[in-house]
C-alpha cells in the first residue's frame, strides 16, 4: 500500500477540482492493482507532479519505477514515445497501461542534470540528447504545426493590446517565426520538455530522458529549454542578451541545429508564454524574465 503524499493530494486538488478528487481516491487500487499485474513490490516514493511516481522492484530483482499520471490530455502520448525511442536516449518502457496512464519505467538514478552544477556542460548534453531523440515519430502523436495557427492568432490579438508588455517588434517576430517555420515543420519526434529535472543519470548511457510530452515537429522547438535551466544564474548576469545567445549556441551547436533557427524559435516561445503568463499573473518576474527574452532575442 502506498501512501500518497499530503502535498501532492493538495496541489493536484488545487488545479484540477473535483476530476483531480475523484482520480486520487482511486489511486491507492490503481497502485496495487499494477503493482500485482507487473510483479512489482514498492521499494519508496520518488514523488512526482502530475503524476505519482514509486520506486519499485520487480520480481526478478531488477529495480524500475512506476508511474501513474493524472489522466489529463498532455500526459497522453508518454508511453508511445518511449516505446518509439526504445531504451535509445530515454529510460525504456517496461510495461504499459495507456487506459490508467500507467508505466513502468527503467530506473535511473537520483541526480538528474540539476545537481551537475554546470550549466553549459548540461545544455550540451540536452542538446545532443535532443538530437538523438530526434527519430521519425509514429502516427497519432500532436503535431506542433497544429497550434500554428492559434500561436498566430494569439500574438496577433495581443499586438492590439494597449499598453502590452512586449513590443509591436517582439510580437512581430514571433508571427513572423510562426509563420516561417510553425506551419510546416519536420515529421520528427520532439521530447517538448526537455529541462535539466526531466534527465537522470544512467549506467547503460550517461544521462538518460524521462517525461517526455511526445510532440511530432522541429526539434529548435525544445531550444527554448535554455530558459528554464539555470534560471539564477542567467538573472544575474551582466548581459542577458549576450548570455541568452551564447547558451542557444551551446544547445544549437550540440543539437546540430542552425543557431539563428534556435534563436528564433525561443524568441517566439518567450512571447507565446509572456501572452498567457500575462493573464494569470502579471507581476511575478517569471513573466517579467520572459518578456525580457522575447524583447532581447526579437
Ligand atoms: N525512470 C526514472 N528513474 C529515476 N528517477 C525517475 C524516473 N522517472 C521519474 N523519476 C524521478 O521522479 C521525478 C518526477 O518524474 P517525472 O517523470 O519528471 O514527472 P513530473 O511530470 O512530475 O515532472 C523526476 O524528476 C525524477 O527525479
Ligand atoms: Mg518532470
């Protein structure tokens, strides 16, 4: 039996109602349910936000880890890419239950690139694991150029915003990216949050992905990844502009990307999240910082 943690039950609650209740009364028999189809025995909590997520053993000894989602759309297409990625660049897929978005994962170790304490080497390493990741993805998985239009219907709503936080020139420049390359992108899988927390470091490769979106698009579209890792030290420094760049070149460069396509793809990303940030909250320097980043790479 598993216990699920207060703050977890709390913040699930919190954002998704009474969906969110009536899913976390039934985890505790949707726990034990898997944990006896698949052998397993739970060894601890790791934790997890959308989702839960135990550490397990399973009955040949091996150690692996369960993870059960909240049954919410973005969380529908996990196990389909790891399946398609097969154990190459991305923890493997032991067992799966789509209907209860339930997995059971290769375990990798606790330190995720977070904890290496070196942002540049860890942008390199995300951009040629993004690289990797980059195989023909299977049928039925979102397709980014889907939401092109929306993206271009959003910023262009915002331009005729007065007083909007960005300018008409950092709007502009996201359109026009959008227009550029969001309608027509490749046919590739994309991980879609690729972040320092979301990889672990393994034995069988040196880092290894978990919680991937599962998106089907241009792989420049995860470039925007260089804002969300680090955050401290790209605030302090002297230069935002400059520090910006020379990171996206660290990830194009590894990623084997064109630099000016990662650029503009994170420009148009920043004002995306600054149009929606803007409405849920307006102050907070999150939104702040993105808005500086959609000026400054405009
Ligand atoms: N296969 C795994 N091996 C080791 N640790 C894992 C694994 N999967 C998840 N974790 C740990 O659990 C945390 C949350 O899992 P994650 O899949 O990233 O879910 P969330 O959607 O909550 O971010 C990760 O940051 C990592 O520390
Ligand atoms: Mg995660």
């Amino acid at each position: 039996m598993i216990e699920i943690p207060e703050e977890f039950a709390r913040q699930l609650i919190d954002r998704e109602g009474d969906p969110g209740r009536a899913w976390l009364a039934s985890l505790p028999g949707l726990v034990d349910d898997v944990l006896q189809r698949w052998r397993c025995t739970p060894t601890g909590l790791i934790g997890g936000k959308v989702g839960i997520v135990v550490a397990v053993q399973r009955d040949d000894g091996t150690p692996a880890v369960l993870k059960i989602s909240f049954t919410h759309a973005g969380n529908r297409y996990e196990a389909r890419a790891f399946a398609t990625w097969a154990g190459r660049g991305a923890v493997q897929l032991y067992e799966r239950d789509d209907a209860k978005f339930a997995m059971l994962l290769e375990q990798g170790e606790r330190q995720t690139l977070d904890d290496l304490g070196d942002a540049d080497h860890a942008t390199a390493v995300l951009g040629r694991l993004a690289r990797r990741l980059a195989v023909e993805a299977p049928p039925n998985l979102p397709l980014l150029s889907n939401d092109a239009d929306e993206w271009d219907q959003t910023l262009c709503e915002n331009s005729k915003t007065p007083g909007h936080p960005l300018s008409q020139r950092a709007l502009g420049a996201a359109v026009a990216t959008i227009r550029d390359l969001g309608r027509n992108q490749p046919s590739t899988m994309v991980h879609g949050d690729l972040h320092f927390g979301n990889v672990v470091r393994a034995q069988r490769e040196p880092w290894l992905v978990i919680d991937p979106k599962g998106f089907v698009g241009d792989l420049a579209f995860d470039a925007v990844t260089v804002l969300h890792c680090s955050l401290d030290s790209l605030r302090r420094a002297d230069d935002l502009r400059s520090e910006l760049h020379r990171r996206l070149a660290i990830f194009a460069d590894a990623a084997e990307i064109d630099r000016e396509r990662a650029v503009r793809w994170t420009q148009a990303r920043a004002a995306m999240s600054a149009c929606r940030g803007r409405a849920v909250d307006d102050a907070d320097w999150e939104a702040q910082f993105r808005e500086q980043t959609a000026e400054l790479l405009a």
